[in-house]
C-alpha cells in the first residue's frame, strides 16, 4: 500500500468535518477524502440495518478513491456498523466510538463518565458509561446556524440538568457536538472535562499509521476532497463552520447509486 494514498472519512451528514480539522491538525501531510451522506442523514433516527446498509455504500465510494484506510466520523454509524465494517472491508477501518470510550477509561481515577449522543448512538448502547442521554434536538440547531440562540442554551440547560453533579467526564458522543462545546462546558461547569471523538480517533489513526509505516512522507500541505450526496448553499456553509475555512466551490455532488 503506498504511503501517499490518502485517508478516507465519511459521516451520515457534515458534522464527520470535525474529525477532519482534527485529522488536519495531527496529519497535515495527509490526502483526505470525505464523504458526508447529506441526502440521507441523520443516521441517528435509522434502524440497525439500514445503517449498515449506508455504511458499506459509504465505505465502497470511499475504496472507489484508492483510500489507505478508512475513519467512521459518525457515532451511530460506529456504534452499529464499527465492527461490521472491520470486518467485510480490507482496509483499516477507525470508528469514533472505541479510542473515545479507552480515553474515557483512563480518566477513570476522576469518578463517574457520561455521554450525549444522538438517540440511535445513546440506545445501542456503545458507550458503556455511568450516566447516557439523548440530545435529539442540538444537530438540528447546529445544522441550522442556530449556535449562539437562547432557544439553544435553554435546550443544552434541560438536557444536562440530570449530568450535572453526576459526572466528572463528559463525552461529546456526537461529531457535531465540538461545535457547542464552549456552550456545554459553560453549562456543565469548567471542572469537568469534556472528550472530543474526533481528537481521540485522530491520535489512534495518527500512531496506527505511524507504527505500520503507513504515514505521508511528503512534507506539503495534505489535498482535501470534499464529497457529499446532496449539495445546498446550506450545506456549504454548514461546511465552512465545522472546518473554520472557506471551501466554496471544493465540495462535489455524487450519487451512491
């Protein structure tokens, strides 16, 4: 397998770019390419099968672009199609759920752990920690822009009301989620420590390459391509929040069909 072959990551919609700036800041000299289902997202609302069903379509675009392995940036697609995926493809596939969850334990000492999530990633059940809750309404104020309304801040207040006092460690079980970090860690108290998936799963893809000499040796800026199955001006700008950089006119419609 060639060193330079670039770095697959796909998600049920746009929040997956997160682990993207976090692979960007660990792997600079990586390719990446990415794929957000927007045509079909959430995932977090599907069944089991179905969502196996998306994934391996995400997975065999992905292969069509030569990838070297292969990141679930997406908590439900990891938590019901991780070990299905490992499994049928080839490749080295990286889930967002198992470095999280290991980064969780190892915090152990600091008391009890908790999570958020989409209701899909919350009832499978993935995350085995103290306290779960689902956050169903936060993707769609994060998707909408809606990041910095009272509307938000008093729906961030209920669903961690029964987190607070409970947990010591909170885990972002959400790609989307790093965005309102700042708003969930105000909330529960600057004392808790907060886990982001996305820098977890970019430290495991970074030593994993690194210790199978798989990594980029070039020394220039990574290229990125930005896939998606449905394309709005919308979802462009969505696109810009999560990745904090303007790329209008770099990301492409495809068809999974």
């Amino acid at each position: 397998m060639k060193n330079n072959l670039p770095i697959g990551v796909f998600d049920s919609g746009l929040g997956g770019l997160t682990v993207v700036k976090e692979l960007v800041k660990l792997l600079p000299n990586e390719n990446i390419v990415y794929l957000g289902d927007t045509a079909r997202v959430p995932y977090g609302t599907r069944s089991e099968e179905i969502v196996k069903k998306f994934s391996l379509e995400d997975a065999n675009f992905l292969l069509s672009k030569k990838v070297k392995c292969i990141v679930i940036a997406c908590n439900t697609a990891s938590a019901f199609a991780g070990d299905y995926l490992k499994g049928k493809l080839k490749i080295p596939v990286f889930d967002v759920i198992t470095p999280t969850v290991n980064e969780a334990n190892n915090t152990q000492q600091y008391g009890h752990i908790g999570v958020i999530g989409t209701r899909g990633t919350i009832k499978s059940g993935a995350y085995a920690v103290d306290y779960s809750v689902a956050c169903p309404l936060l993707v769609p104020f994060i998707e909408e822009g809606e990041i910095n309304s009272e509307a938000l801040e008093t729906v961030i207040k209920n669903y961690l009301k029964d987190l607070k006092g409970n947990v010591n460690v909170l885990i972002l079980g959400c790609t989307h989620y790093p965005i309102i970090e700042d708003l969930i860690q105000k909330e529960m108290g600057e004392e808790i420590e907060l886990i982001n998936p996305g820098k977890s799963v970019a430290r495991e893809a970074k030593q994993f390459l690194s210790k199978n000499d798989l990594s980029n040796g070039q020394k220039t800026s990574g290229k990125k391509e930005y896939y998606v199955t449905d394309l709005t001006d919308r979802f462009v700008s969505v696109a810009e929040m999560f990745l904090g950089e303007e790329i209008k006119g770099k990301i492409n419609r495809v068809s999974l069909d």
